[in-house]
C-alpha cells in the first residue's frame, strides 16, 4: 500500500476536501454528516407530511361523525378549519423538506462526482484496478447513486412515521381491530414481495434485452459510414429489425409479468378492504364503533398500505446507494500508483538510463541530452510501452532495476510536476479535448498566436487553421471526433510541441499521416526542437525511417535489449536487421 | 464552449402537430389492439368503484340499524369486485403495455430505417453524436417512459375519469362539488407546464455538458496528466456540474410549488364535498353513506391526480425525445433515379471535377480528371489536404461535387441510383469499425447470406484466419464495443476480408495502414493486393511501398494531379515523386 491522504488541490469549497471514506458505511456517515442542517429538516418536514397524510382519513372520519350525522353548522365549520390547516401544514411540510432533502442529495452527489474526478485524474496515478470505462461509469452513474443514501434515510423515518400515527389511531379507536390492520397489511405487503422480488428479476432481464437493441443501434449508427462504404446499410437495417422484435417480444413478456403482478396487488389489497370493512361493519352494529370511526378504520387500512409499500421501495433505494458507495469506495480509496518524491531536477535535463532492467527492457543505457535527438526503434511494442512507462514516472520503483535519472536525479525522487514539466511524454494515440483548436494546443506557458502557429506549421498541420473558416478557434468536439484521424494524429503532435518542454518524448507521431506529410514533419520537427531557447532535446520511438533519419542517434531494441546504436546512414550501411526493420 | 457550436447540421426536431400524428399513425396501424385495451382499462376502472359505494350504503344501512346480512353481503361484493378488477387490472395494464411497445418498436425501426438510409451527402453533414444521441437516448427515454409509466398513466386517466362519473352518479350536486377542484388542477397545470418546459430542456443541455467534461477528461486521463491540467479538468468538471446541479434544484422548486398547488386542490374539493354533503343530509337529499362514498371516492383520487402531474416531467422529456425521433421519420428517402441503368464495365472516370468545403475555403479540387481502366490499379500519392481523400469520397458518391462528373461503367453516378452505387463501388476507408456481435456477424454485413466456409475463405485470402482460429472461439468469438478487444491491424484485416466478402467490381481504399508499425503494415498491404486482385483499385497511398505496387501512381498537390505514371517511370524521371520516394526510404534528402 502506497501513501493515503491525498493533499486537496482546490480550495474555496472546503467539503470537497474531505478525506477519501475507507468503506461503504464511513461513507454513508460522511454523506450524512456534511449534509447534516439539510437531512435534519427535511427528515423532520417530511416526517410531519406523512403524519398529515395519515390525518387526512381521520379528519374525513370526524367531519361526517361530528359534522354531517348531527348537522351541527358550528362543528361544520370547526371541521372545515380543521381540514384547512392540515392540509396547510401537509402542503408547506412536503414543499419545503422535499426541497432540503433533494437540495442535500443534489448536493452529495455533487461533492462526490468531483471528488471521483479528482481521484481518478490525481497525477500519482490509482491501482483500484477497474478500467477506463468503469472509472467513467463510477465518477458519472455510482457518484450520482451512493448520494440516494439521502433519500433513502429521509424515506425511512418518514414513512416510519407514518405508519406510527396510523398505529396511534387505529389503536385509539378500538385495540384488537387496531391489531389486526397493523399485523394484516404488513404480513400482506410481505406476501406480495415474494412474486414481486421474482418479477422484477425476470422484467429486468427482459429490460436488459431491450436495452440490446439500443446498444446495437448506436453501434451501427457509430460506423454508420463504415456501413455506407460496404454498401451494408440494407443489411444493418434488417439486423437492426430483428434485434427490435426480439426487444419487443421481452418486453411485452415483462409487461405480462407485470401486469399479473400488478393485478394481484390490486386484487389483494381490496379483499382485505373487505375483510376490514365486515369486521369493522359488524362492531358498528354491535355500537363498538361509531359511523365515524368506521369509515376512519376503513380509510386508514386504505392508507396504510402507502408507507409500507414505501418502505419497500426505501430498501431498494439502500440496496441501490449501498452497491454504487461500493464502487465509489474503490476508487476514491485506491492506492497511488506511484509515490513521488520532492525534489527538482538539478541542472541541465539530461534523461539517463543506466543498466535498467523493467518489464520487457534488459539492461538497457540511454542517454539523452540537451540539443540532442535519439530515435528509437523498438520492434516489440512492448519495449516501447516500458520505456514511456519509465520516462513518463509511471513504473513502479519496486519494479525498476537500474537508475533512471533526469537532471541527475533518480526519477522517483522527482516530485511529479516537475519531472512532468522537465520531460513531456506524448502517447501514442493521445486525447484531445472538446473546445477549440486554441484551447487543445494551448497548454505550455507560451500562448500566443505564431507560437502556436509556428507549432501547427512543424507537424504538418497548418491545414487544419487555413482550411477553416474559425481558423486556431475552429471547434473540436469530444475526443475530436470531428478530425480525421491524421488530423487528430498531427494535432496531438502540434499540442506537444506547443508545449515546448526541456525534454520531449514523441511516440510513433506519424503513423496516421503520408509519406510526404511524414516527411516535412520530420523536417519541421527537428528545426522547431532545435530553435529552442535553452536547446531541447528530443526522444522519438518510430520505426519511420524519415524521423529515424533525422534523429542524432538510433538506438535499437530488440527483444528487450540494446542490439545496435549509429545514426540511421550507418545502421542501414552495416545493420542488415536493422535495414529488414525500417526500410519499407 | 461544447459541441453545440460545431458547425454542421442538426437533425430536424419535429413539431408537436407533426408529433401526434406520427404518434397517431402509430396508434392506427396497431388496429384493435389499443382500443381493445383502453376499453379494458376502462371497466376495470369502473370496478374499481364499486367498493366506496358499497361501503357508502353499508354505513346508512348500519345507520338504519339493519342486520349482519347487509354488512356480510357488502364484504362480499367487495371481494368480488376485487378478484373481477384485479384480472381487468392486470389484464389491462398488460393490453396496454404491449400497444404501446408495439406502437414504439414500429416507431424506432422506423427511426433507425431513415437513419440507415440517410442519402450520403447528407451523413457528411450530419454530427455523429446528434445520430446517436437520437438512435440511443432518445429511444430509450421513449422506451423506459411506455414500459415504466405508460400502462399506470392510462390506468391513471382512467381512474379520474370514472370516479368523477361515480361521483356524480350519487348525486350530481355531490359531483359538482368534486368538480369545483378541476379549475385548481388546470390552473396549477396551467401555470406549471409553460414555464417548467424550458428548464426540463436546460436541464437536458447541463446534464449532457457535464457528462461531456467528464468523459472528455477521464477518457483522456493520460494526457490530461501529461500536460498538467488535471486542475483545469477537475474544474470544468465541478463548475458543469454544480451547473447542472443549479438548474436541478431550481426545476424542482418549481416542481414542489406546483405540488402544493395540487394539494390545494386537493382540499377545496374534499372539503366542497363534505360542505356540500352536510347541507344535502340536513336537506334529506343524500344519505350519510352517499357523502361517506363520495369523501372515499374523492380522496382515492389524490394517488392518481398526485401521479398523474408529478409525472408530467417524464411524460414531457418523453414526449420531447418522440418530438426528435418524428424528426427523423420525416426526413426525405434517397431518391432512386427513375431510369435506373447497369455500369457497363469496371472503369471509372472523373471528368473535371472541382469541389470546395464552403465558400471561401481554398479549393479541395481543381479541375482534376482521372480515367482508370477496368482491373487497373491507380494509387493516389499527396500530402495531407492534396486532396486524395475527398477525390476518394467522390468517386463512391459520398460527396458530389461542385462541378464536374463521375462515370461509373460509362453510367453517370447520379444515374446508378444508392443500392446500384453501393454494389458497384466499395469503400474501405479510414474510419475501421469492428461491429459488436460475433466476428461472423460482422463479416455478415458485408453478405448477409454467406456461409461460415465463405467467411473462413475470404479471412484466408487475406492472410486472418490463423489468427482469427486462434481467438477462444474462432469465427463465433465477440467482437467489437464490450467483446474482445482487436488490434488495429486485425480491425483492418477484417475490413479487408469484408471486401473480400462483398466481392465488388470497384475497390477504392483508404486505409491508414501505417497504423500497424512497419512490419504489420506490410502485412497489410499483402491482404490488400489480394482482396482487391482482379478489381478496379483506387488506392489512396499512405505508404509509398502501396503506390510502387500499383500499376500507374497520381501524384496531387494542392487539388491539382501535378505527376502520373508507373513507379519506375516517376522514380526515374526525377520529379517530386522521385524526391519523396528518397525521403520515404530515409535517404537524406538533398
């Protein structure tokens, strides 16, 4: 386990810095707690709401008892009062705790979706082991879950409220009937949850199957043009049909279900209704029960069935929150992928590996200085892959055998922004975001128009401002699914140069790109890298000969290990490998 | 900034007019079915109110002093009213489920039909996300609106209705009384639908901006730390969505002040009916057990009113996303030519074309002419913006361009009509797209009938089936979004094989096959000289080893053709292809 206890980085809200819940419960109180002044009201409010809903049977009860059956005018209007202010106190006790408990969930929800972005962007990096699409679906669907532990609790003692006033009543008015409402409509309600447990998992799977359908759709539609180019649309189109009918066969089937269901909830609650209203009916004959209260007993076995059904309902939204706290929990309390240490690099950034041995690389040196640039040709990916891993400070120091050191300081000791500000590490197939070509490229602390430019201009992507009408500030949409893919490629490498870092590490930056595009970004590379005020150096891992031939040094790796070193000229003269490898 | 700005076309949205009649055109063609299961619904509505009536005449017969016979035939009837309207109720709710679902499934193979066949100039145009957002979204939102609300809305409508008619059969001053709480409801309902209907719409628009700025940064994690602005993301993060959060709590403000409005029905109406009820009994004109009946009746009708406008939110986004999925059902159909004709053969000829991306955008073509021979193999050389692509795009019909003409077979493309087109000429280009399903399926696409030892030949051809034998289950393993994950080289290899499959007389490739590092790259290039041996290839060359292997090569500059001829004949002559051919090799260029 690594260091715990990340170091908040924005301040202003200071909920948002709480630290990260170990489990699911101090989660729960975490939720509770900082949502405290909004749970309390709204639990109170909402409970004072379930206790006039309970009244409002009583009070229909004693109006026709007091009022209707003696035609007193007086007690009428005391009635009428009576019902106005319930439902004074009932309106203005749901609008305002609805509000504080929603206001509180909201919130929570908030706190937490921020929180999960924070983690899952934290520049050390997290083990919680899930992947990409799963750490999206945590920050977005379970942050936005775990926070119905809000509801879930104001639902609780809400609902428990009511069904106490409704016990009181019941229990004023005559005890064994009282009893035997209090003990029927929950045994009922348990009776009912057997088949409704069963139905909802079938009609969730039988959901699932639709859900199918709507999964192939958008699959379809996302290679839409892949389709026309095959001239497959037609087909598409058929396949789609049948995903649809066998998504309405589901779900028509999960409707049946449902409405058996639904029928016998029906069914069964209106014979108990009778049931109640004989037993009720005859101790009103027999002068037990006046008009009255019988027709309050009737109401309230009626309304009874309300919150139990609810507490129901409370329980899945437990289950609910419980299982998205879960998750959530995962995340915000992985471990750091990497522990950073503090220090600067010292002097001039030179990158140097010596005698290093991780993953797939064996006993590899490098070194990397200043006004330099070395190509790289690594003929496993793999090899490639370890050596960003090392540069980037992601590798794990329990894994690295050897010394990598930047600025003649061991990587590990480097606090991470400023070895990310010393070396910048461009992936291959890296992101770029939603907003403006400007706001991608303008990363680095130089902002201003030609240096962007000049930077558009050596990746061969001057295209991309002078055919567009927006020019720099022509949009990009999310993962810039509005750019070809050379032009996502070409963009991304503008972004890195626009940078402008000490050291820049660029792998395989033209694989989406043509020959003789290729070649003057080549060329522009290699005059902008050496332009630079101090000189930056330069590490490309390529196998384009057009970049390797420009590179002051090629360093070979096969199979894990430095099998050749020269200039491009010499390795192809000497190297038959290395000639089999790169020319095409 | 968001998507929103991009500028190209946004699908259109329907009007709410155009909507019910898509809706209405549905309701007609499901035939018996939707009038069959109102009626059920109705009656069981309608069984629904002989409890509060019998319970209202056992409580004057207990005021009358009768005998346990009446209070025992009234449970009774209530019993049977239950176990008759539990079976409508079921019965009914399931009627109308299933129309609804019926109604909806025709309406979504509809929507995705249009979508499929969206003439191709106009996919150019379209946004990718405003397509899925209506195939996905929408569909769903529809869907889960029918499948979780839609049956309890009618069963809803139906109870209000028959109760107010239950009310009145008491006695109608007993009903009217009721009725004095509907101006309240549509006055509530009146001040609420207009004003909530555009925060419901920016609430939309929040929701969809924050989980843009989330999935933006996370999917680009790696970069995001890289350049050090995780701070800036957190906080494009938090900002949309304490946006969105804002826009919540205001919506649902709203919402709770329309809730005691409700409520203030509510108790004018229950309280006009006991006022009213208490006049009439001192009058002799109802008996206590009609005014009991008609305060139960009215106050069952709280749950259904309550559910019926607190959903209103979910019936409007419903009926919004329906407005976006008529949209799509009203869009024109490709025409197909009335005179349609045969290519004669496998040539292509492009005749002066010129084609630019709106006005004042440098030209993309200028005047380019290109005659390809059946079985010839052209590649097109340039840099990027050259203009090969859009040459590429123009030659299957998924641009037509300003000026000038394209024959296919001696028959103009606009003659060939899409389904001919489409036959005739295949695209593979640079977008790959492994479709979810078994990796069967997807070859499937290519030729829905063709067997499993077709597909087996065709991955052969193109050098896959070793590897393909080699996933866990072969042809049968699932690929594509959720299944096995393919590399780009093996995507690209199948789009191949897919070519194979579909066997067209013209290939026109533009695949990026660099993407496979050198050595997969030139496996690539094999499987692609032998999926388009025999046919008319254009090909646009990333990789010059592809233009050396065709038989004439077109080198474009700037939209213009400025070189053609076979490899060695340009090598040889010295001129700008000669030049690149060095560069490419990593000879030091001069």
């Amino acid at each position: 386990m690594l260091k715990r206890g990340r170091a908040p980085r924005i301040e202003g809200d200071h909920r948002v810095s709480d630290p990260a819940p170990v489990d699911v419960r101090a989660l729960a109180r975490r939720t509770l707690a900082r949502n405290r002044r909004d749970v309390v009201l709204g639990v109170i409010l909402l409970s004072l709401h379930q206790l006039a809903e309970a009244l409002v049977p009583v009070a229909i009860g004693l109006t026709i008892d007091r009022a209707v059956v003696t035609g007193d005018v007086g007690v009428l209007a005391l009635c009428v009062a009576g019902l106005l202010t319930l439902f004074t106190v009932l309106a203005f006790a749901y609008r305002v705790g609805a509000r504080f408990t929603l206001r509180a969930t909201e919130n929570e929800a908030h706190l937490l979706r921020v929180e999960a972005a924070r983690r899952a962007l934290d520049p050390r990096g997290e083990r919680s082991g899930l992947r990409t699409g799963e750490v999206l679906s945590v920050a977005t669907s379970d942050a936005e879950q775990a926070a119905l532990y809000v509801r879930a609790w104001a639902g609780l003692i809400a609902m428990t409220t009511a069904i106490v006033v409704t016990t009181v009543a019941l229990l004023t008015i005559d005890v064994p009937l009282g009893v035997g409402v209090l003990v029927g409509v929950p045994v009922m309600m348990l009776l009912l949850r057997v088949p409704a447990a069963h139905i909802t998992r079938r009609s969730e799977a039988k959901q699932a199957t639709a859900a199918g359908a709507t999964a192939l759709a958008t699959d379809l539609v996302g290679g839409l043009r892949v389709l026309m180019g095959m001239g497959a649309r037609e087909a598409a189109a058929v396949r789609y049909r049948a995903a649809s009918a066998r998504a309405l066969r589901a779900s028509v089937s999960a409707a049946a279900s449902n409405g058996v269901y639904r029928g016998v909830v029906s069914a069964a609650s209106l014979l108990f209704l009778a049931c109640v209203a004989a037993v009720s009916g005859w101790m009103a004959l027999q002068g037990r029960l006046s008009i009255g209260e019988l027709i309050t007993v009737v109401g309230l076995a009626q309304f009874l069935a309300e919150p139990v059904q609810g507490l129901g309902m409370v329980g899945q939204i437990f289950a609910t929150a419980r299982a998205s706290a879960r998750r959530l929990v995962r995340l915000l309390d992985a471990p750091d992928a990497v522990a950073p240490g503090d220090r600067a690099p010292e002097g001039d950034a030179v990158v140097e590996l010596a005698d290093v041995t991780y993953r797939t690389l064996r006993g590899v040196d490098l070194r990397l200085e200043p006004g330099r640039t070395v190509g790289v040709l690594a003929t496993d990916p793999r090899d490639a892959e370890a050596l960003l891993e090392l540069l980037s400070g992601r590798a794990a120091p329990t894994e690295v055998e050897g010394a990598v050191t930047v600025g003649g300081v061991p990587v590990h000791d480097l606090d991470l922004a400023a070895l990310r500000a010393a070396v910048l590490v461009e992936e291959h197939g890296a992101t770029l975001f939603e907003g403006t070509l400007r706001t991608n490229l303008a990363t680095g602390t130089d902002r201003d128009e030609a240096h962007l430019s000049a930077a558009l201009r050596a990746a061969g992507a001057q295209d991309l401002v002078t055919g567009h009408p927006d020019g720099l500030d022509r949009p990009i949409t999310d993962r810039a699914a509005n750019l070809s893919g050379g032009q996502r490629q070409r963009t991304a490498l503008a972004r890195a140069l626009a940078a402008d870092p000490p050291v820049l590490v660029l792998h395989d930056p033209t694989t989406a790109v043509d020959a003789v595009t290729e070649e003057a970004i080549a060329r522009g590379v290699s005059a902008l890298r050496a332009e630079r005020v101090p000189v930056g150096a330069t590490l490309v891992v390529t196998g384009s000969p057009a970049l390797l031939a420009r590179a002051d040094e090629v360093v070979v790796l096969i199979d894990g290990r430095v099998r050749g070193r020269g200039t491009h000229a010499d390795l192809v003269r000497d190297d038959p490998r290395y000639g089999e490898a790169v020319l095409r | 900034m968001s998507a929103t700005d991009e500028h190209a076309d946004l699908l259109p949205t329907a009007s709410a007019r155009r909507t019910w009649a898509v809706l209405g055109d549905g309701v007609r063609r499901s035939g018996w079915g939707t009038l069959l299961s109102l009626v059920v619904v109705l009656i069981g509505s309608g069984v629904g109110l002989i409890a509060p009536w019998v319970l209202g005449a056992m409580v004057d017969d207990i005021t009358a002093g009768a005998g346990l016979d009446p209070v025992l035939r009234a449970a009774g009837i209530i019993a049977a009213a239950a176990v008759v309207g539990g079976l409508l109720t079921g019965l009914g709710g399931w009627l109308v489920s299933r129309s609804g679902e019926m109604i909806l499934a025709r309406l979504r193979e509809r929507v995705m039909d249009r979508v499929l066949h969206m003439p191709a100039a106009r996919l150019e145009r379209v946004r990718v996300g405003d397509l899925l957002s209506r195939v996905g979204d929408d569909v769903a939102v529809v869907t889960a609106g029918i499948a979780r609300n839609g049956s309890d809305v009618v069963v809803a409508m139906a109870t209000v209705l028959l109760t107010a008619v239950g009310m009145t059969a008491l006695d109608w001053r007993l009903g009217l009384a009721g009725l004095c709480a509907l101006p309240v409801y549509v006055w509530a309902a009146r001040w609420y639908l207009p004003i909530s209907g555009p925060y419901y719409a920016r609430e939309r628009v929040a929701m969809g901006e924050r989980s843009h700025a989330m999935m933006g940064a996370l999917r680009g994690r790696a970069a995001v730390r890289a350049y050090r602005v995780e701070a800036e993301h957190e906080g494009r993060v938090a900002e949309r969505s304490r946006a969105a959060m804002d826009i919540t709590v205001s919506v649902f403000r709203l919402l709770t002040r329309f809730g005691s409005r409700l409520n203030g029905a509510e108790c004018l109406g229950l309280t006009m009916v006991l006022v009213t009820g208490f006049w009439l009994v001192r009058g002799d004109l109802v008996t206590v057990g009609a005014v009991t009946a008609a305060a139960l009746y009215f106050h069952r009708l709280f749950g259904p009113m309550m559910f019926l406008v607190m959903n209103f939110n979910e019936v409007q986004s419903a009926g919004a996303s329906l407005a976006r999925l008529a949209g799509v059902v009203d869009l024109p159909e490709a025409p197909e030519p009335r005179d349609a004709r045969e290519p004669q053969d496998a040539s292509v000829r492009v005749k002066a074309v010129a084609h630019r991306y709106g006005p004042g955008a440098p030209p993309a073509l200028d005047g380019v002419s290109l005659e390809i021979a059946p079985g010839e193999r052209v590649a097109l050389v340039g840099a990027s913006g050259a203009g090969k692509t859009t040459l590429a795009a123009i030659i299957t019909g998924l641009r037509v361009p300003d000026e000038g003409e394209v024959h296919l077979g001696g028959v103009p493309l606009a003659d060939l009509g899409e389904s001919r087109l489409r036959g005739h000429v295949y695209l593979v280009s640079q977008e790959t797209h492994v479709f979810a399903g078994t990796l069967l399926e997807d070859l499937r696409l290519a030729r829905p009938e063709a067997t499993e030892a077709e597909a087996e030949a065709a991955l052969a051809r193109v050098d896959a089936l070793t590897w393909v034998r080699a996933l866990p289950e072969g042809l049968r393993t699932v690929v594509g979004e959720g299944g096995h994950a393919l590399t780009a080289e093996q995507s690209q290899h199948l789009a191949l094989a897919r070519l194979v499959l579909a066997d067209p007389p013209v290939a026109v490739l533009d695949e990026a096959t660099a993407e496979a590092g050198s050595a997969g790259a030139r496996r690539l290039e094999r499987a692609s000289l032998a999926a388009t041996e025999g046919r008319t290839t254009l090909v646009v060359a990333h990789r010059l080893t592809q233009a050396r292997a065709a038989d004439r090569v077109v080198v474009m500059d700037h939209g213009r053709i400025v070189e053609q001829g076979p490899h060695e004949a340009l090598v040889a002559a010295g001129g700008r292809y000669a030049d690149l051919w060095r560069g490419w090799r990593g000879a030091p260029n001069p």
